[in-house]
C-alpha cells in the first residue's frame, strides 16, 4: 500500500478548448482572466496552499503563454521598480517564485488520459495529483486537502465528486458510489459520459484526482473511447480491479472555465467578491435588475437593427414606411405583408427613431 506523501501535482492544460472559440484559437482557455488573474494561476495557488510543490503542467502548441506568465518578465519587473509600483512588482515576481513548475509537451491532444501518461517519468513510483487546468476552486484548497488526508489515510486513490442535475451527466465521467461516511464514498464502478438512462448515479467526477502511481499502468491498457479520446476514466475503471478508488463529495466553489457561462459566472462571483471591485460590480448588477434587463434588450436589439439599416434593402424598406405611413399600409390588402418580420423590423426601427 501506498502511504508516501503527496508532493506532486500535474495539471493537464494541453486540451483545444473548442468551446471556447474563437478566444481560443491562438491563446490557451487555462490563460483566460478570472477577473484579472489567468485561471492557471488559481490552480496553482490551489495546489501550492494545499502543499503541493512539485508542479508539472502538460502544454501543447500555442501554451507558450502559459510558460511566459510564470516566468521572470526583467523588463517589466524593472518598469515598476523605476515607477515605484511595489505592489504590482511584488505580484509580478510572486507568480515566477510560487513553486518549481516544470513543462512537458504532450504532442498531440488524444484526450486527457494521454495528457496524464505523459507525466509519468516525471512523477515516477510516487502518488500525485492532478488538476484539471480549466477547473477552478475556491476553497481555500479544502477540497484537495480533503483528497490527500484520503490518500494519507487509506494509501489509495481520490476523485473529486459533484452532484449535477441528471440531464448534465452525461457531460462527465460518472460513478456508482458505496457511502464510507459523510462526504467520502468508495467507488465501486465508473462511466464516461454515460447516457441519463444509464448513468449509475447523479454524481460526476470533477477536475480533481490523487492517484497512486498505479494510475500509469492502466492508462497503458486504455483505447480510444468516448468522442475517440484516450479517457483518464477508463484507466480509473481498469484502476479499479485491483485497488480501492476513494470520491470525496463537495458541492460549491466549482468554476468550469471551459465554459463560457460559468467562465461568466466566475468574473461575476469573483469579482463581487473583490475589496477594490465589489461595490461597482453589485451597482452594475443593481442596474439591470428586471426593468434595467428590458432596457438591455431593447438596446440589444437597436444594434441589430442599425445593421440592418445599413443594408440598402432595409434602409429602402424603412424609407417606404416612414413615408407612406399608415395613410397606405393600414388597408386591409397590407395587414399581411405588415406582418411580415422584414415589416416588423421596419416598424421596430421607426419606433426608435
Ligand atoms: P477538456 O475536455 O475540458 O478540454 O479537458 P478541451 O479538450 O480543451 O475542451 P473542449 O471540449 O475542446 O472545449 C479538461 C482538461 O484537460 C486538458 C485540457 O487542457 C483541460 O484543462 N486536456 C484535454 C489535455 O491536456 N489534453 C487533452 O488531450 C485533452
């Protein structure tokens, strides 16, 4: 039985991040700004406070950013030190020092089980961690804390698990759970993205895992499977017939900022959250209260409707009913063709007039 502490983490943060084109054709999701923090950063601060100090992140092409934003940047750090900007300059530095981050590529994104393997020499025969580099906690790293007092205890493997509404299951990975106490279950079978009807249970597998080193072993055993991607799942279900699989259950502090209105959600939280932002966040909160969101989409549609505008059949149309007014359009022969939605633009556009 493993029983070595866990120093380890890897964060897997090679994936396309198709959800989130078109910001993320050329700059990496995990890169995007909570706020004004790259949601990578939160991971590792999440790793680090719950003692983590070996950090690998798996990159792939077009990850440099991820690579320059903790490293030393002279040239600004210099800037501020002549402008007097100690506290940027002290923020600045802190993200090159926070921990040893070490870099491995993983040449091509086949899923996320592959991103794992690729970690292997550098974690060797120990227990590690992995978080997804997309998901963020805010928790004060209580929930991978949790995960590793799991591993110290019973020297075996944690997953993260969340209970979500049934129609989202099949979005994640998702186990048949046997209650240990409150808040932990053991594992007993798990599924990637299994249909509503076939789910075991409603509780998904969430971006954090402490695994024991065995984890490698099956995840040479893995196929293609779900949507044709090497699945860090099935290593876990092949983990399972021969060692017990821990899942500690949690309920708030989960950010997928993969998605872009949890990604929303997130800068909105967050934000509100923040001594200097807060109160002007809440303020412009307070002003699309229901009435405030009306006035929103009326002025929404304005702006679709001044592009119309500038399309010569719309400007002619508009021209036609301004002119003719209801002297020609309110006969009887018109009704229909007042309804029509090119009409019914019209009309909304002379109304803003
Ligand atoms: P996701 O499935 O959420 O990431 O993987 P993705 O593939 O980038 O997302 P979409 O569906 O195309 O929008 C979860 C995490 O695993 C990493 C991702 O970078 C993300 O942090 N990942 C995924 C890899 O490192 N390699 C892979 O091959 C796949």
């Amino acid at each position: 039985m493993s029983t070595r502490a866990v120093t380890k983490a890897v964060i897997p943060a090679a994936g396309l991040g198709t959800r989130f084109l078109p910001a993320t054709k050329s700059q990496p999701k995990e890169m995007l700004p909570i706020v004004d923090k790259p949601a990578i950063q939160y991971v590792i601060e999440e790793a680090v406070r719950a003692g983590l100090t070996d950090i690998l992140v798996v990159t792939g092409r077009g990850k440099r950013a991820i690579e320059d934003h903790f490293d030393r940047n002279f040239e600004l750090e210099y800037y501020l030190e002549q402008q007097a900007k100690h506290d940027l300059l002290k923020e600045v530095q802190g993200t090159s020092e926070m921990a040893d981050i070490h870099y491995i590529r993983q040449r091509d994104p086949l899923g996320l089980g592959h991103a794992v393997s690729v970690a292997r020499e550098h974690v060797g025969d120990e227990p590690f961690a992995v978080l997804l580099g997309d998901d963020i906690m805010v928790d004060e790293s209580q929930l991978l804390r949790s995960m590793i007092d799991v591993h110290a205890r019973y020297g075996r493997s944690a997953l993260a698990l969340k209970r979500v509404p049934s129609d989202e299951i099949s979005s994640y990975g998702c186990v048949e759970p046997e209650p240990v106490h409150d808040g932990l279950v053991q594992v007993r079978s798990i599924v990637e993205k299994p249909a509503v009807a076939d789910a075991p249970s409603d509780l998904a597998v969430i971006g954090r895992y402490v695994f024991t080193p065995e984890i490698f072993e099956a995840l040479d055993r893995i196929e293609p499977g779900a949507h044709g991607e090497l699945q860090l799942t099935d290593a876990i279900a092949l983990l399972l017939e021969t060692q017990t699989v821990y899942g500690c259950v949690f309920e708030t502090g989960r950010y997928d900022i993969g998605q872009k209105v949890d990604f929303l959600r997130a800068n909105i939280e967050l934000a509100l959250d923040r001594e200097d932002l807060g109160g002007d966040v809440a303020e412009i909160l307070r002003r699309i209260e229901p009435n405030g969101v009306t006035d929103r989409i009326k002025s929404a549609q304005t702006g679709v409707l001044s592009q119309l505008m500038s399309t010569s059949r719309f400007a002619r149309l508009v021209e036609q009913e301004a002119i003719d007014g209801d002297k020609a359009y309110r006969s009887e022969e018109h009704t229909s063709e007042l309804q029509s939605p090119d009409h019914l633009v019209c009309r909304l556009l002379l109304e803003k007039k």
